[in-house]
C-alpha cells in the first residue's frame, strides 16, 4: 500500500537508520591518573551525557517495539480472517491486544522520563493515546462481527480501521527516529568538546 512498514528484524529500522552511539566505545574516561591531572565535574559531565545517549535510544526501540506489536496484530487477526476462524481470532484477539497496549504503555513512559526537550513534536503522545483506545473499541467490533460470521465485514474493518493505525505508529518511528538523531548528534558533540577540553588540560 505504500506505506513503509518498520521491523526490529530488519537492521532494526530502514537504510535511513542511523545506529545509536556505542557509549562503550566514545566515551572514555578524561582523567589521566598517571599525570595527576583529575576532573571530576568533567567526568560526572561525560557520564551525565552518556546516560543521555541511552535514554535517547531507549525511547526510540520503545516507539519501534510498538509498530512492531501492532503489525503482528493486523497480520495475526488478518490470517485467523483469511481462514474465517472464528474461535481462533476470539481466543487470540486478546493476548495481541495486550501486547499492543503493553508496548504502548511503555513507549508513554519512556517518552515521558526527563529531560524534555522542548522541541519534541506535541502530537507524539497524544497519537500513542489514540491508537490505545481505538485498538480495544476497533478489536470488540472484528470480534462481534466474526463471531457472527460476517468475514467480509471483518475484512473491510482490519483494512480500513486497524491498517491505519499501522500508519499510524510507522509515522511515529519516522518522527522519533529523526528527533532522536539529532539529539544523539547534539550529545555526542558534547561529549567530545569535554574530552578535548581535559585532554588539553591535562598535557
């Protein structure tokens, strides 16, 4: 249909996808002990920063994991209609739904730990909050009407009502993905003017 569908699997996002810093590997402790030259503000600066990065990719694999339970949902209920397996979609429609609300619960979380950053675009949360009670009302209908053996019905709804929350959640990945790149790029930045300022004045 178009739409750009994100998975875990995948390299974890599209060629786009710019990996999360391996804090591991940047950043590296600026005291040199041997020459005597300590600076621990610099130090708690850099670890302080670093903590950053990982926030930053934490909220970004939360969003992600959401798209992802979502397109498992959609797949799910749309085999189970194919087949026109009516006890299979109501005893299943549950535990898909849980795991939906579940990652979106912890995505609303995780985007809601500090710091804010004030130029965060405002309709994330309130779309998480969308998709949250559309999922269960959008779920009670495809149940009703399976139970009651209208496949086409069902059909029309899963496209026309829980497709678009696939829209949904994929634009969100889009916007977090971009919003969490620049905040790495800021951090990471950070990180190295620190670095460079208690190398030089360690020498």
């Amino acid at each position: 249909m178009g739409q750009k569908r994100w998975s875990e699997n995948s390299s974890c996002r599209s060629a786009q996808y710019r990996p999360p810093f391996d804090t591991r590997l940047r950043v590296h402790h600026p005291v040199d002990v041997s020459r005597g030259c300590r600076y621990p503000l610099a130090f708690h600066v850099v670890r302080t920063q670093a903590g950053r990065l990982n926030d930053i990719d934490q909220k970004l694999v939360a969003v992600l994991r959401v798209h992802t339970s979502m397109l498992a949902f959609h797949d799910r209920l749309d085999g189970l209609a194919d087949a026109e397996d009516a006890d299979g979609l109501v005893k299943e429609a549950g535990p898909l739904r849980t795991a939906v609300l579940e990652d979106i619960r912890r995505a609303t979380s995780a985007l809601s730990l500090p710091p804010f950053d004030p130029r965060r675009d405002p309709t994330i949360l309130p779309t998480l909050h969308v998709i949250q009670s559309a999922l269960t009302s959008e779920l009670e209908a495809i149940t009703t009407l399976a139970t009651s053996g209208d496949w086409r019905a069902v059909h029309l709804r899963l496209a026309n009502q829980v497709r678009p929350l696939e829209s949904l959640t994929s634009a969100l990945v889009e916007k977090v993905d971009h919003e969490a790149g620049e905040q790495q790029a800021q951090t990471a930045l950070n990180i190295r003017r620190v670095q460079r300022l208690v190398s030089g004045l360690c020498r």
